[in-house]
C-alpha cells in the first residue's frame, strides 16, 4: 500500500465576492507519496494558489477531505491550521520571506521558536545553515546576502522542524539563472539524501523537469497528472 503523504478527496473552494460565488476548485482529487518530487502546473486562475494554500495550512477548502501526513486537516479551527502548519509544512516562496532585521540564524531558528523547541536550538540552526552551504553567513542580515543566499536561508528555515512536506511556490522566480539552477538542485539534494517529499508550484517548464510527475490544474479540477 502507498505511503501517502498527501491525500486530497474531492476539494472544493467557494469564494463569496459580494453576491458573486467564486469557484476556485471544483472537486478536485490528488495524492502525492512521501518522497516524491511533485510540480504543480496551470494557467493563471486554475486554482493553484488556492490548492497551494489547502496543501500548506494556509487556508482551508469549502467542501472535500484533506489529509496531511495521515492527519485529516480540512475542519481544523485557525490554532490548530497553525500548529500543524508549523510541525508538517516547510515553506520556500519566491520572495523568501526573511525578517529583514534579524541575522540567517534568528531567521532559521524562527520556526523552532513558535513550537517552543528550547533544547538544541541553536546547534539545530547552525547544522541547517551548515548543509544550505551557509556556515560562513550565519550572522549576516538579508540585506547582506545575495537573492540565492537568501533562498537557501529560506530552505534551511523549511527543513528545521523536519517536516512531512516541503511546499515551495516559485522558488527561483526571483533569482538568475545561476543562483536558480543551485537552489534547484538544493532541494533536488535534500529530496535524494533526506527523502524530503517536495512540491514545487511553477510556470517554469524547465523547473518542472526536474520533478518526478507533473500536476496540471485547469479550472479548479486535475486536467493531468504525468
């Protein structure tokens, strides 16, 4: 039987805009297996950000069954969103999402903050920044490091609290393309040594290679799964 990391039954999103109803999704079913690498593909209005924010705790469907890490989210309250947010759900976004005033250290350690982890925290972050190739910038506030150093301060703050999932929306859009085919190969990295399951949410075809299966969403429902 599959070891199923995701499942998602049926989803549906209705966004009420006035007397409009928005349908965002509409019934839409996917599972990913723990370990894969998964591209979430389609057109602007698809539904992709919004199936983005349902996989990552961010928000939670109208209708339809969920399932994180085994872990039915769907009629979770916003305090328990957040605290399964924070133990199952690492995030990369393409803006990186760094406090600008705090060091790559204070930035990595922040997850680990909100989950009231004491013991080991500081040596845990050093290790983390250690493996994104970052022992020398510990210190270094966002403003003194380069896009791609940011990005992989990003991912060390993703994988600090070992998640079930790492969910990255556009990890590279805002770097060159050096700086984004090292970030992509970093998470290609933790995937192969760690067996990080990662979901990457892209308009990049050539990003979108590098995963194992490509989901493509159209009108809020699974056009494709390859």
């Amino acid at each position: 039987m599959a070891d199923l990391v995701i499942e998602a039954r049926g989803l549906t999103k209705v966004y009420k805009m006035g007397e409009m109803e928005v349908h965002a999704l509409r019934g839409l079913s996917m599972q990913v297996e723990r370990g894969e690498v998964i591209s979430i593909m389609g057109p602007s209005g698809s539904g992709k950000s919004t199936l983005m924010n349902i996989i990552g705790c961010l928000d939670r469907p109208t209708a339809g069954e969920y399932l994180l890490d085994g872990e039915s989210v769907a009629q979770l309250n916003d305090d328990q969103l957040a605290t399964i947010r924070n133990r199952k759900v690492g995030f990369v976004f393409q803006s990186f999402n760094l406090l600008p005033r705090a060091s790559a250290l204070a930035n990595v350690e922040l997850p680990m903050r909100y989950a009231g982890i004491n013991r080991e925290r500081r040596e845990r972050t050093k290790e983390a920044l250690v493996k994104v190739g970052l022992a020398d910038r510990m210190d270094h506030r966002p403003n003194e490091l380069s896009g791609g150093q940011q990005q992989r301060v990003a991912i060390a703050r993703a994988l600090i609290n070992d998640p079930a999932i790492i969910l990255a929306d556009e990890p590279t859009g805002n770097l060159d393309t050096t700086s984004g085919h090292e970030i992509m190969e970093l998470l290609l990295s933790l995937n192969r040594e760690q067996g990080t399951t990662l979901i990457i949410v892209t308009h990049d075809s050539e990003v979108a290679t590098n995963s194992q299966r490509i989901i493509r969403i159209r009108d809020g429902v699974v056009e494709e799964s390859v």
